[in-house]
C-alpha cells in the first residue's frame, strides 16, 4: 500500500504544471528594438529587458504579438510587461513604468544629393512627399499636419519599402526612427552618407518598459534598480552599440 501511495504521488507530481515567470512580456516587430530573428526574439529592447529580469532575480518569459492584443493583455493582466511603449500623458495613468531605455526620435531624411529639398518649418512639409510606413507613429503625425495618401504622404507595408521608394526618387524625404534608418542602411549594406536628416518630426518622447498596474510593487522596484544599475555600469550602453550604433 505504501508502495501504491508513492506511485500515486508520484504521478501527481508529473501532471503539475511548471511554476509561471514571475513577469510575461509582450512586444512587436519593430526592429531593430525588438524583432523575430529566426526562432530568437532578439533587438536591444529585447535583450534589455532579459538583462533586467535576470539581475532583478525574476524569471520571464517575451511572446511576440500584434501590438493592440499585446496592449489590451497587459492593460488587463497582473504581472505582464509590454515594450518598447512610448510614455506618453494619456497612457501614464494605465501602467506603471520601468525606465527610460531609450530616447524616441523621429526623422524625415532625404538622400544627400537632394540639396534642393529644405524644410525649415511644418509649413515647408507641404511643398513635398514623404515617404512612411502604413499605420506607423511616423505616418501618423504626417496625417496629423494635413498630409495625406496620394497628397504629399506615400505609405509603404514597410521600412525597407519606403526607403527603397526613396531610393528610386519616388519621394523626396522618408519619415523613419533614427534607429530604425541605421538597422535599414545596414541591413540594405548602404553607406550612412546616403542619406541626411531634413527635419526632427517628433523628438519630445522616450521609451520605457510599461507594466499593468496591478504587478506587485517589489517587482517593479527590482527592475528599476536592476535598470539603473545597468546604465551606470557601461552595459545598456554596450547593447546600444550593439543593435544601434548609427
């Protein structure tokens, strides 16, 4: 009978289901700050955030997902990270917040050889056609200062694309991250003195690790210690090299 009873406890030990992370994170392709390489989550927020988590003592788990359902699952779930969020006043009241990570610039660049292409006021935007991606941060603001599609806004399914369009004279300027215009140049093996900003599009924000409200509070003060350690001692500058150097 006892021999029975081990068994059985035994096999009730097989079936229970691995402890959970202390945190589930939840990002978007949006390279090169966090992105698919293969089978790897991977990019510098994403690597970042590992580093974090690791010297923080929690253990975690990323899954990569459309950013509106990464939104609402941690918008409605304890315990859950999404990044890299853009802090913002009107989402400053619905997480709680580990960071900075990184300045937010966004730019419009113009090959170097268009020395006739000035912008030195948002007036001067309508006098061309910039180039963005479908649905981005960047396309957006463009929208919001009176352009649009086939009206001095051309919107590419991409990055690459849009830089491509320019590229080929298609657009006159394209409105990218600065992070974002060095991981293409890269990646499109181009040489940096191709293209030249034109104008700071958006400059005023930063990017943070943004956590639902309801984690408990030691686990965001362990981040942000972790964070901050990390940052004096020469490693979060060491990764930006490494995934951002322009």
């Amino acid at each position: 009978m006892k021999l029975a009873l081990i068994a059985f406890c035994l096999a009730c030990c097989s079936v229970l289901p691995a402890r959970a992370s202390d945190l589930a994170a939840y990002t978007e392709q949006l390279p090169p700050l966090n992105y698919q390489d293969g089978a790897q989550l991977t990019g510098f927020a994403t690597d970042l955030l590992r580093m974090v988590a690791h010297d923080a003592d929690l253990s975690l788990s990323i899954e990569l997902q459309p950013w509106a359902r990464a939104y609402r699952t941690v918008l409605d779930t304890p315990d859950t990270v999404i990044f890299s969020m853009t802090r913002t006043p009107e989402r400053e009241p619905l997480f709680l917040w580990v960071g900075p990570i990184s300045p937010r610039h966004i730019k419009l660049y113009r090959l170097s050889a268009r020395r006739d292409i000035n912008i030195q006021d948002e007036a001067d935007l309508m006098h061309y056609t910039h180039g963005a991606m479908f649905e981005s941060a960047a396309a957006k603001k463009l929208a919001g200062l009176g352009l649009q599609p086939g009206q001095g806004l051309d919107l590419g399914a991409t990055d690459e694309i849009t830089l491509k369009k320019l590229l080929l004279g298609r657009t006159d300027t394209v409105a990218m991250l600065d992070w974002a215009m060095a991981w293409q140049m890269k990646q499109q093996r181009l040489k940096p003195q191709q293209v030249r900003p034109a104008w700071l599009l958006d400059g005023g924000s930063q990017y943070w690790f943004a956590l639902n409200r309801h984690t408990q509070p030691y686990k965001v003060k362990r981040l942000q210690a972790a964070l901050n350690q990390i940052s004096a001692d020469g490693r979060l500058q060491a990764l930006r090299q490494k995934y951002l150097a322009e």
